[in-house]
C-alpha cells in the first residue's frame, strides 16, 4: 500500500517537486559556499571600503560621517561659510542607503570589526560580503516574480537559473558594492511598473495610481543608493506620459512620490555643505582627461572643472561600447534582448515594456559616461543593474526562435537549454576551475599591515595617504586624500584644519604605480621625490620614515619612529 502511495505521489508530480526544489537549493548553497570561502579574498574598491567605513560609523553612533576626508570637500565647506570641524567629519560625498544596510550586517560583528595582528581577512569584509550574497538571493527571487508576470512560470525559473550562473553577479556580492541591492529595487521598479501597466488595460485608475507610486518610490531608493541611477528617472517618467490614459496624473504622481522620496536627503546635503549633491556632483562636472582623484584632491576647482564636456561623453560612450558585453556578465543571453527588439511579442505588456527598459538604459549609460566607468566590477558601472531584464527578454526570444523549429522531442529541448546555461556559465566555470589566485587584494591592499596603524597612532591623529578609504576602513583612522601639491598638505596640517596636525603619511602602489612621466608632469608630479623617496625628509614636514610590506612596495612617514616605539614596548 505504502508502495502504490508512492508511486501515486511520483506519478503526480510531488515527490519530483520536492526533489527539484532540493536539487535547485543545494546548487544555490553550493555556490554561495564556495565562492564565500574560496572566491572571496576581500574589499577590493575604493567606494566598497569608503561606505564600510560609513557604516561603522553609523554602528558607532557618529551618524553619517567619514574618516576619508577629501580635500575638495573642506574647500566646499570654507567656500560655502561652513565651519570645517575637528571632530566627526560629514560625510556628503555617498548615498545613504548602502551603508544603511552595511551598518545592519556590521552591527552583528560589532565587537570584532578591528583586525588582529594573525587575521588576513577583516570580518567585517566577511559580513559585507554576507550581506551581498543576501541581496544576490533576494534578486533573484525578485526578478523570478518579474519574469512570471511579464511571460510565465517557465521562463522566469530559466531566468533565476541563469542569473545564478553569470559570474559578474557573483563578483558583485562579494565586492561589497551596491549594485545588488540596485538589482533588487529595480526588479521592484519593474515588477511595480507591470502591474501598473496591467491594472491599466482593467481601467481601475486608483490601483493604477499606487502602483506607479510604488515604482517612484522604488526609484527614489535607488537614487538614494546610488545617485547616478538618477538617469533612469527622465525614461520613466516619458513612461508614465505617454503609456497611460490620463497622462497629467500618472505623470505627477510618480514624479512628486520620487521627489518626497530624495529631497530629505537633499535638504540633509544643502544643510552640511551647501550643495544638494554634495561632492559627487563634481566627477559629473569634470572634463575629459581629469580623473576623480585629481578632481577630489584639487583645491582649486575652477582649474579642473568644465572644460571639454562633449569629448568626455564621446570617450566615455565609445569605452562603455567596447566593454558593453563584459560589463553585461559575458552572458549570451544577454545580446538577444537588442535582437529581441524587432520581434513583434504578443503580450501588449511585454512588448511596452521593453522600450521603456531600452529607454531608461540610454540614459543610464549617458549618465556613467558623464560620472566614469573603471572597470567591470567598479562603483559607477551600473549596466549590470539590467542584466536580469535583458535576460528574460533575450531568452524570451530565443524559446519562440527554437519553438519555430517544431522540435517537440522533449530530451532536444533539454539539451539545448543546457547548452545555453553552460555557455552562460563559461566565466563561473573558469572561475571555479581556477580556483582563489591570491588571499587578499594585492596590490595594492594589505590589510593586515594596514589595520596596524591604529596601534601606531591614537584615534584623534590625522593621518594622510593615497588610499584613505582603506586606512579609514581597516585602520578606524581619520584619514586625509593627499592634496594636490605638498604646501597644502603642509598648510591643513600648520593650521590644523582638521582639529590637528598631520602626523603620518602612508604611500603604496597607488601612487608609485604611476609612471615616471606621470610622476614628473602628471597629477603627482608634486609628490615626485616624495613617493620615489628621494626627498631631503630636512625640508619634509615629517621626518621619519619606514618602508612596509610587501617587500617594502608601502612606505610610512611619519613625525617619529612610531613602529620603534610599539615594538619596543
């Protein structure tokens, strides 16, 4: 009897069902353990290291406040008739939402954020990283819940399986960026927008009205996350113009939902540094050739601002161009969404929505080549936010491509749906095979040796460095941008703009990776002797000086011999 029972249950599809469902959640906790331990070697970008340490200071009851202190942003501050303070230094350069939600996951290792001299890892790194693979999960769920309702049940898992097998994502929740919870909220704007869209062809206006709410919303927190997805906004809103029936209102509505939604934020900025935007607003005003950094150290920005605006959109649009398909995750899958574009879809839905996403992308591209695009795994690139999208559509596309051929042999089916998951999957299957190619992120971070600079110096110190961001993240320790020219460095410290003097200054291969030409006439050029260690440290502000490891690529210098005085105690 048990034997007929069971049978009947595998004959109904139960027993299958759950094995399915077991399979599908051992591949996914498969995957997050091995690239949580054997992928992760830590934080490896100047944005990811900089909002950690934001959100240490929320844990810490600081507020939103920086140990990474920018030149250009005390020059905005004096400008602008704001008191430069000695204590917590503002912090008007990130969005808030980000380290919002780092702050949560560091609150759980609170009491073991710090370093230990035998550590190789920060857990805090762990937990940052924890938090990503959490966003990751919750991304996929989202975006499953988007494919079902823009086609079906079917392709929407297809979609789930090969988000999980494109390795930028993974990257992504491991590098301690925002763009997975950039992936969650605009799955949530989308899933919003389509249900809008829906409750439009039942006339119900009201549901209709909520549910473009909810999207604004959506996008508001996106903006708060990260403010170049601001460049969504202006497709949206021509969405809601043109989509619906009563066009004044569905356009209002969202618009004065997404403005509540920042202007707090906006209003905080105008409060502490006089601008809305605060720092950030800069990189877009830039002109080609400058680089952030330069941008952030320089004091006088009316020097480097401004100038060959329509060169920089030029060369940032053709650099974007020709990494397009890297910065998409390499997932084939992804390419026919723009194929997918001259098919006529049946579904109104569907078939609406894709111009909006191809719109909202535009923008979003105009926009990164105004901020600046680093590299596939960087603060500003935001194309990997339409990686889900853009694979529903491909892969819609190319189910209704293989459905024309009328194969209904049900073992071809699955073997080609295989294919084009291990095609997907050609970079995670490298990853994996390959294995961890080093334990931490050299170079140019060390954090063991970095996080020993807070024996070295007391908290109140200020510090000075080419990397701020990981001596405020690693080494709790506020930390000045080296300016752009050595008489400012030595002008903050005389005055002790700060709250008091600059008493060390750490130099790695951030800077002496520069080429010599770039040291002599390039934004260092100021630092020369001082990074090449040719300088009379007579006629140098701080007169001791150490090299560091590894094999001595970092140097500290420093107003005594604070490692000769640790290690003799």
């Amino acid at each position: 009897m048990a034997l007929q029972e069971t049978v009947r249950d595998i004959d109904s599809g139960l027993i299958a069902q759950v094995l399915k469902i077991g399979m599908i959640a051992a591949v996914v906790i498969g995957l997050c353990t091995i690239y949580f331990l054997m992928q992760f070697k830590g934080l490896g970008t100047e944005q990811a290291m900089d909002q950690a340490q934001i959100a240490r200071s929320l844990i810490s009851g600081e507020g939103f406040t920086t140990r990474y202190i920018r030149p250009l942003a005390i020059r905005q501050l004096t400008d602008t008739a704001r008191k430069v303070p000695s204590g917590n230094f503002p912090d008007f350069y990130s969005a808030p939402l980000y380290p919002l939600a780092e702050a949560a996951a560091l609150f759980t290792v609170k009491k073991r954020i710090a370093m230990e001299s035998t550590d190789i890892l920060s857990m805090g790194d762990r937990a940052i990283a924890a938090l990503g693979i959490v966003f990751l999960l919750l991304g996929v769920l989202v975006w499953y819940f988007v494919g079902k309702l823009l086609f079906d049940r079917t392709l929407a898992l297809i979609g789930a399986g090969l988000l999980l097998v494109t390795d930028l994502l993974w990257q992504y929740a491991l590098a301690g960026l925002p763009q997975l919870l950039l992936i969650v909220l605009f799955g949530l704007v989308c899933l919003c927008a389509l249900k809008a869209l829906n409750a439009e062809e039942e006339e119900n206006r009201l549901t209709v009205y909520a549910w473009l709410g909810g999207a604004a919303f959506s996008l508001g927190l996106m903006s708060l996350t990260h403010g170049v997805t601001f460049f969504l906004v202006p497709g949206f809103l021509a969405f809601c113009l043109f989509a619906f029936r009563s066009r004044v209102v569905t356009f209002l509505v969202p618009f004065l939902i997404y403005l509540l939604t920042v202007l707090p934020w906006l209003l905080r900025n105008y409060s502490v540094c006089g601008n809305p935007f605060g720092l950030s607003i800069y990189m877009a005003l830039a002109g080609a050739g400058v680089t952030e950094q330069s941008v952030m150290r320089g004091v006088n920005t009316g020097l480097t601002l401004g100038g060959g605006m329509a060169t920089k959109i030029k060369s940032g649009l053709l650099d974007q161009a020709s990494h397009l398909w890297e910065y998409l995750g390499l997932n084939i899958t992804v390419v026919a969404f723009f194929i997918s574009l001259l098919h006529p879809f049946k579904n109104p839905v569907a078939a609406v929505w894709r111009w909006v996403i191809l719109i909202m992308w535009i923008g979003l591209t105009l926009g990164m080549a105004l901020f600046g695009v680093k590299g596939a795994v960087s603060g500003n690139q935001l194309h990997v936010i339409f990686i889900p999208i853009f694979i529903l559509f491909g892969m819609a596309f190319i189910l209704v491509l293989w459905n024309r051929l009328n194969i209904s042999l049900k073992a071809l089916r699955i073997a080609f749906l295989t294919a084009i998951f291990l095609i997907s999957g050609i970079p995670m299957i490298l990853t994996l095979l390959t294995g961890q190619q080093a334990r931490i992120q050299w170079p140019p971070y060390v954090p063991p040796f970095i996080s020993v600079l807070q024996n070295w110096f007391k908290p109140q110190e200020l510090l000075s460095s080419d990397m701020p961001w990981a001596v405020a993240w690693y080494a709790n320790r506020k930390c000045l941008l080296i300016p752009e020219t050595v008489r400012q460095f030595n002008q903050i410290s005389d005055f002790g703009s700060l709250g008091s003097p600059i008493v060390g200054l750490y130099l790695t291969p951030v800077s002496a990776g520069e080429s010599f030409i770039s040291l002599l006439k390039g934004s260092y050029k100021d630092w020369g002797p001082v990074i090449m260690r040719t300088v009379n440290i007579n006629d140098f502000l701080l007169k001791s000086f150490t090299p560091l490891p590894i094999d001595g690529e970092c140097i500290l210098y420093a107003d005594t011999e604070r490692w000769a005085r640790k290690s003799s105690q």
